[in-house]
C-alpha cells in the first residue's frame, strides 16, 4: 500500500477516534424523528425492551463504568475500532480473492 494512503487511513482513523472519544458525548439528548413521531402519536406507550437491552454497550455506553463522560467515550473508540478492524478485514479479503489467478 502506498505510503499516502496509509498517510490518509492513519488520519482518518485517528479523527475518528478523537470524535468518538470526545464529541459523542455531546450528541443529543433529544429523541430521534422516529422516537419524536411515537411520541407525537402515542403508540410509544407500547414500547418494550428489546433483548440486548442488558447488553455491554446498550445505550450508547459502556456498562460498569461509572462516569457517564468515560463510559461513552470508551463504547465509541471501541465502536471505532471494530468497524475500522471489520472493514480492513473485509478489504484485504476482497483484494485478495481479485488479484488471484
């Protein structure tokens, strides 16, 4: 792989960490338009648990941290680096079976 999109792929993964890390934690409270039309409506009085509700990572944090800042920080890197490894997985895969003869 050439060095400039090694270059490019090392920064992009670092911005996306940093984001991850930092700016989730202020994403928005508020509910999402599907969230807000339930409510509008009021067949979200329906609304149950699904059942990875107890999971690791519901919620957008990581259970069993105490610190709402660090638990959701911590999910996103973790979050960041599994798609990023699952990607790069599925790359080296494709390109392999292309470039055989």
């Amino acid at each position: 792989m050439k060095t400039r999109t090694v270059t490019f792929i090392g920064i992009g993964l670092l911005v996306a960490l940093l984001l991850a890390a930092i700016v989730s934690f202020y994403a928005s409270g508020s509910p999402d338009g599907l969230e807000r039309v339930a409510g509008d409506t009021g067949f979200d009085a329906a609304v149950a648990d699904h059942a990875l509700a107890d999971s690791p990572f519901a919620d957008y944090g990581l259970s069993g941290v105490e610190n709402a800042r660090l638990s959701v920080g911590v999910a996103g890197i973790i979050g960041v680096l599994v798609t990023f490894l699952i990607a790069a997985g599925l790359f080296f895969l494709v390109k392999r079976r292309s470039t055989s003869p």
